[in-house]
C-alpha cells in the first residue's frame, strides 16, 4: 500500500502544479535579448513593476489572470478549464476517501483512471487558442515594426514546464489508478456480521471444551 501512497501523493501534487501553472505554454522572441511570454489555463505570467524600499524601481514576474487581455476562449480552452477544476477536486478527495474506506479500493482505483482522463483533457490547451492565435501576442506583434519582423513573436505556443508537468501527472494518474485496481482485498474488508460469526464460534467452541472438561471430572469421581 505504500508505493499506491507514494503514487498518489505526488500525482496530487503534479496535478496542482500542472492546473495551477502559469507556465503551460510560452511564445518566444529574440527582441531586446529575448523575451518569453508565458500562458497558463487560467493565468498568464507578466511584468509588474514596483518599488523598493529605497525607492528603486524593480521588475518582477508575477501571475495575471485574464481580465481585460482581449481573450476570449475557444471550446477547448474552456473544456480544459473545466477538466482542470474536475480534475483537482476528485483526485484530491477520492485518496481521502480510499484512506477512510479501504474496503472500496478497486471503485476508487476505477475512479483514478477518470481522473487521469479528465487530465488529460487539460492538454487541449495545445490545439485551442490560447497557443494558436493567442490575443495578447496578436497585440505585442502588431507594435513590432515590419523592419523587425524577424522577431516577432511565433503564432503557435512552444509547451512549457507546467505542460510538461501535465503530461507527467496524466502518468502518474493512470498508474497510481491500476496499481488501486490491482491490489487484493483488504483484510478490513470484512464486515461487522462476519467478524459476529467468528466470534460466536470462537465461543461455542469454548463452551464444548469446559463441558468435556466437566464430564471427564464426573467421570473420574464416579
């Protein structure tokens, strides 16, 4: 049971990461030494400036969700959006669940592989436009004059970390579901009726044991 743990923890964890990520998908241009520009299925990764406490100005990156960026999801990204939240709430409840009742491992473990399909879904990210035709580049290219046109940004994505975690979580899942599926009954299992059975016969077997003992004692004082 303890690689099932081991599986299912960091398959949690790779889930949040991936979900959570503003990191999923990146655009890439040489301008000014390079710039990357980093989308997430829910944020998107900026520039935010700020002061110090001398009164420095100081560049950050920092995660932004979407509001007032012009961008306006396809049905993939919104499907994966959806998948997403899905996908984070059962697989962080059905581990709770199994810890509570072991005797549903193999359900929970058919459960998992679900899991592992709604994650799996967040991938359409790749194919939706948020990577292809992806407003905010659209706006950043369009300033970018024709002599340099070399470097502007890509019209598709390239994956990024947070893609890459997905991928990794998608695996995680389906293993940590199969080896659920694949483990025997738990000796938990059983139920409070037969353990009652157990028990009574546990007890009739002493009863006959005492009345032997008892009838050979009369026998010898006869």
């Amino acid at each position: 049971m303890g690689i099932v743990s081991l599986f299912v923890t960091v398959s949690v964890i790779l889930s949040f990461l991936a979900n959570i990520s503003c990191s999923a998908v990146s655009f890439y241009s040489p301008l000014r030494n390079g710039i990357k520009m980093e989308f997430g299925v829910f944020m998107r990764k900026g520039i935010v400036l700020w002061e110090d406490w001398n009164g420095n100005p100081v560049m950050s990156k920092t995660c932004f969700n979407y509001d007032g960026d012009f961008m306006d999801p396809d049905a993939k990204w919104k499907t994966a959006k959806a998948f997403a939240i899905i996908a984070i709430v059962l697989g962080t409840l059905l581990p709770c669940v199994g810890c509570c009742m072991p005797k549903f491992e193999k359900p929970i473990g058919a459960c998992l592989l679900l899991v592992c399909l709604f994650q799996g879904l967040t991938l359409l990210i790749l194919e939706s436009n948020l990577c292809k035709n992806n407003a905010v580049i659209d706006l950043f290219n369009a300033v970018i004059p024709d002599e340099a046109a070399d470097k502007r940004f890509p019209t598709e994505c390239s994956r990024d970390w947070g893609y890459n975690c997905n991928i990794a979580c998608v695996i995680f899942w389906f293993i940590s579901g199969m080896l659920m599926i694949a483990l025997p009954a738990s000796d938990k299992s059983e139920s409070p009726e037969t353990e009652l059975k157990e028990q009574e016969k546990e007890l009739d077997a002493s009863f006959q044991e005492e009345d032997v003992e008892e009838g050979s004692m009369d026998e010898k004082a006869l």
